[in-house]
C-alpha cells in the first residue's frame, strides 16, 4: 500500500489531538503459545493504520505543541547473531519507506525521548490507545498507562481507542481497494469449495479447499475462523467444531473470509453437498435471498443501523410466515437471531459506534448485509452474506461477483 495513505492517517488523527499533547501506541508482540512457541505475530490494527508497519515491538509517538506536529517511530534493533535464528529485522530506510515517518530510533530510546519530550514541551495530555474488547484491555497500551500515572500524574489520560476507530469506520480508497481484493480472493476460495463438494467429506476436508485456494491465489491467512456447518450444525450461529460427515441432501454454510494487507472479506454461503436445492431448501433460500436483496436496496446515506436491523426482522418474519415456519412476526426470534449486518475493514467485526438510535450510515462506510434463517426441527440453517460500500447516493455490493442465485450455484456445481 501506497505510504501516503498512513500519512494521511495520522494527520487525521493529530487534528483530532488537543495542543500540548502526545500520543503513543504499540504494535504490540506474539502472545505465548506453549513452551518456546508464540502465535503468529498480527500487529494492532491501530497501530497498523497509522504506520503501514506489521512488524512487532515497535512504538509510535505522535506530538502536538502549538499546532506542530511531530511524529517519531521506535523500531526493534538487534544483533547480527539474533537475525541469523529469527530473521532479517526492519531496518531504519525500509520502515521510513513503509510508514512515512522520517524521525526513527531504537525501541531502547523510546523512555528517554518520552521523557525529554514531556518536558522540553510542557506536555499537558497523553493519549493511549487501551482498546476493551471482550473483557480485556490492551495489555501493553493499559501497562504503560500505569506507568504514566506513577511517573507523571501531571499527565491527563485520554483514549485515543475512539478517535481511531472513529477514523477507521469511513474507509479511504486505498482501503477500499485492498478489500476488493481479500473478497476476490474470498470468490476463488469458495469457487473451489464448491467445486470440490461431495457427500462423505468432513465439514473441515471441504473447507480445506477455501484455505488452499486463497494461500495459493495471494492471501497471507484467513480474516477469521472459517465456520463450515453441514445440516443441523448451521442452525447454531458460531458452530466452529468443523469435523462432522457431510450427507447427501444436506446442504452447508459456510462464512468465511480472506485477508489481503490486514484488510478483511466476510462473505456466508449456504450451498448443497450434492449440488441441487430440494425444493424446500430452494424455498427457505430463496426467501433469505429476497431478504437480502431488499435490505441492500435501503442502504444509503442518513439510514439508521436500526432501521436497517428493524427492516430485515420484519421482512424475514413475512416470509417465515408464508413458509409456515411461524404463524405470528413476533415468533421470528426463535429462527432469526442476530443482526443484519457490522461494520468490516482490518477487523473483520470492524471497530466503530454503532449507536443504532443515532448513527446514520455514512459514505465510505463498508458493512456486512447477512440474514439468515435458522430451523434446527429440519436441520436447516441458511446465511446469506455480501460486504457493501456505503456510496454518496446509495451503495455499491463489493461481492457482487460471488454466486449467490439458486441457479447459478446449481449450475456451477454441475460443471
């Protein structure tokens, strides 16, 4: 990606900074796995938005004094046996290149500088970015903050989490191309899928399929855990087990993504083992389908997220009802139970306010539109999801090549 792009990206977000103030974040570093294996280092998505840069242990500074703005990147230095067992590090020229940033130094330097920086200004607030997801916070932003406050209670705390995120949620061009191309790779992995179908796989064996075609075709990983579920397995919404037999007269959904430079696809498929819909399967598709479609056709700028939740209930509750899955639209609960749709960038649950009484869709916003239908007593369950950019006056379907029609899937698989 062009380093303009993270240019940008932090002058955004330096003009959402108060004066006298200073910003830090992380890169972060792999987590512990077992014994003297880490996971696979993934840089925090913050981080990477305003540097480019995916290499951990690294620290971003960004100051304000009198409306000047300094930026300053800490990169890992090592020796020259280290790199023999754990590879070539970046160096000064390279990380300049990627990020932008023309001020670098070694991460041992990074408390003398914050410090020098701190008085040499007169720094009156700092801001971190302690992200909270899922009952934790980031560790290494929270340790540091601990710190800040023992060795400089002058310092006032702000998050930056939520001016990042609030960047974050109205996608640049740039962005937007990057995530054309993980949805492209997403296609190629479930052309594959489907190519590859047949009762007596595991739900995992055809997914295999999916991880192959995208590693091959370019994709670094997965933008997520594949959930792969045949039969009963897709009327549970995060069945992950992924190792049950596939059976003729079956079908399986699958939702799944490619990644391209940390930018995500989501895209679910429901499609049958053998390759032909019976007709109650074609029927309860087809309905989720129409669903789709119409829920897609109100995006546009000014509509409220929950609105949008509001219009796919009532629309799945009429043709559950024409289905004869249900007899009232209060009922729709027990078969449809999620939301339409989320935000989706480097996350691929994206970051950003929903505020469904408040926040209007804006344009450059890039959302999931997915609703499903799920009848556990007839071991039915089907998704349908496309990732659509929010236009100046309407929207665009990014997925818009992926199958989706009954008779399109019928017909590819028959090849």
């Amino acid at each position: 990606m062009n380093r303009e792009l993270f240019v940008k990206n932090r002058n955004k977000f330096a003009q959402e900074m108060e004066d006298k103030s200073i910003a830090v974040f992380f890169a972060g570093k792999a987590p512990n796995r077992s014994a003297d294996q880490n996971y696979e280092f993934t840089p925090n998505r913050n981080f990477y938005y305003l540097t480019g840069i995916d290499r951990e242990n690294m620290i971003l500074i960004i100051t304000k004094y009198q409306n000047r703005i300094e930026e300053r990147l800490f990169i890992e230095q090592v020796s020259e046996l280290e790199e023999k067992w754990t590879g070539i590090r970046l160096k000064q020229e390279a990380a300049e290149s990627i990020s932008g940033i023309k001020k670098i130094m070694p991460t041992n330097e990074f408390e003398k500088m914050f410090e020098r920086t701190l008085k040499l200004n007169n720094m009156e607030t700092i801001y971190l970015d302690t992200e909270y997801r899922g009952n934790r916070y980031q560790s290494e932003a929270l340790a540091f903050s601990k710190t800040v406050q023992t060795n400089y209670p002058h310092l006032a705390i702000r998050s930056a989490t939520y001016i990042v995120h609030d960047l974050r949620t109205i996608k640049e061009p740039e962005e937007i191309e990057e995530i054309r191309k993980a949805i492209d790779l997403t296609r190629l992995g479930i052309e594959s899928l489907m190519n590859n179908s047949e009762p007596g796989l595991k739900e995992n064996q055809l997914e295999a399929f999916f991880d192959f075609a995208i590693k091959y075709h370019g994709s670094k990983s997965r933008a997520f855990e594949t959930i792969a579920a045949g039969g009963k397995n897709a009327t549970i919404l995060h069945y992950n087990e992924n190792n049950q037999e596939l059976k003729d007269g079956d079908l399986i959904l699958f939702d799944l993504g490619a990644e391209h430079s940390y930018y995500c696809a989501d895209i679910s498929r429901t499609i049958p083992v053998n390759g032909k819909f019976t007709a109650r399967q074609k029927a309860i598709y087809e309905s989720v389908l129409s669903v789709q479609e119409e829920c897609i056709k109100f995006i546009k700028p000014g509509i409220l997220w929950k609105d949008l939740h509001q219009l796919a209930k009532d629309l799945l509750a009429k043709e559950a009802i024409k289905l004869g899955i249900i007899q009232e639209e209060k009922d729709i609960m027990k078969y449809y139970y999620h939301g339409i749709g989320h935000y989706m960038g480097l996350d691929v649950h994206d970051v950003g306010r929903y505020d469904f009484n408040q926040r209007p869709l804006q344009a450059g916003m890039v959302l999931t539109i997915e609703p499903g239908l799920y009848i556990e007593e007839e071991g039915i369950g089907v998704r349908i999801e496309e990732d659509v950019l929010v236009t100046e006056d309407g929207y665009e379907v990014l997925s818009k090549d992926i199958i989706k029609t009954v008779d399109d899937i019928e017909s590819f698989m028959s090849k």
